[in-house]
C-alpha cells in the first residue's frame, strides 16, 4: 500500500506470507498498523474494511487471534467500526468553519451573552474531545 509507512509494526505470530495474502483482502491493501500502545499492554489497531464478505470473519479472526497473543495479559481484541461513531471530514470541516466565525468575524461584546451556546452549537468541542 502507498499510504502505508514503509516499516510498522505486526504480530510476530503472523507470517509475512500471510501478511501478504492478506493484504490484498483490504481495501487499498491497508494492513492493520499498530498505532498507539500503552504501558499496560493495551494498543489501538486501525486498519481498513476487507473486500470479500465471505472472507471478513476469516481473516478478522486471524489478525485478531494474532494480535491477542502478542498482547501481555492475552487480552480479547475490543473491536469498534469508527465510522459509525465518528464525525465525516466534512462535519469537523464545517465546524471548524464555524468555529473560526465565532471567533473571528463576530465582534465579542454584542454575541458575549449567548457565546458559550454558540460554541457549544458548533460541536467542535464534542469533536476534538
């Protein structure tokens, strides 16, 4: 994948055949690619959608088998699908716009009563949190 960075880091129980068979299920052959870890052992894991339905449960199960043996405490993998519970590029885009016109375009004193409302209203806040 070309937007993946030349080196990252995988389970070592994985195989770089299987790596690469792998790969091409994901699309834009995205990889899991380890993220951030903590001092627990806990790590975040991004990693694209699989094309093949049929295949999905096959191979998220053997990324995650892999990737719970690498874990210290031999945690199970928590799973999450981010793009159901996050904001588009478009919307943090939009607040962020809207963010800057409070800030920038509207002279403080006459919006001062309601600004906190208005800020709130933006949802950048929300989103950055």
């Amino acid at each position: 994948s070309t937007s993946l960075p030349e080196y990252f880091v995988v389970p070592s129980s994985l195989a770089d055949q299987d790596l690469k068979l792998y790969s091409y299920s994901f699309i834009g052959r995205r990889m899991p690619l380890w993220s951030w870890n903590h001092p627990n052992g806990s790590a975040l894991v991004r990693m694209a959608n699989i094309k093949d339905v049929l295949q999905q449960r096959r191979i998220d199960q053997r990324i995650c088998n892999a990737i719970t043996r690498s874990h210290p405490l031999r945690s199970d993998v928590y799973k999450s699908d981010l793009d159901k519970c996050l904001p588009s590029i478009q919307e943090i885009q939009a607040a962020h716009i809207k963010l800057k016109q409070l800030c920038v375009n509207e002279p403080f004193d006459e919006i001062e009563e309601k600004w906190l409302s208005s800020l709130e209203n933006t949802h950048w806040l929300e989103y950055i949190r």
